[in-house]
C-alpha cells in the first residue's frame, strides 16, 4: 500500500481546491459551534437549519456550550 501524498504542492489544482474548500468548511463549522450560531446548508431541495449544539455534538465539542 502506498502512502498518500500529503505534500499540496505535488497535488493536482482539484486536489489542492478540494482541500481547501474542506478546511474552510471544516473552519466555519467550528467558528458556527463556538459562537453558538446555526448553520444553514442546501439538503435533498429544501434548505436544513444545524444548530450550534448539533455542530458541538458532530465537532466533539460538548463541553464547549455557550
């Protein structure tokens, strides 16, 4: 098995981008939990309220309410 690569500077443009796009989500998740705000996403055609207290459950951040 081969080890993947974890240089971004290697990775392709899409690579690079799709890497990007998870940090910053995985960013706003977190600034969403800490400030105890919801977060809307797009979900089967309707739009999905994730409230603070779902984001701290997935993020492992429970002891972190507001």
């Amino acid at each position: 098995m081969t080890k993947p690569n974890t240089n971004p500077v290697e990775l392709s443009l899409q690579e690079r981008a799709d890497m990007a796009m998870k940090t910053a989500i995985e960013k706003l998740k977190i600034d969403h939990a800490r400030r105890g705000l919801p977060l809307y996403i797009w979900q089967d055609g309707k739009v999905v309220e994730i409230s603070a207290a779902q984001l701290r459950a997935e993020l492992g951040m429970e002891d972190e309410a507001r």
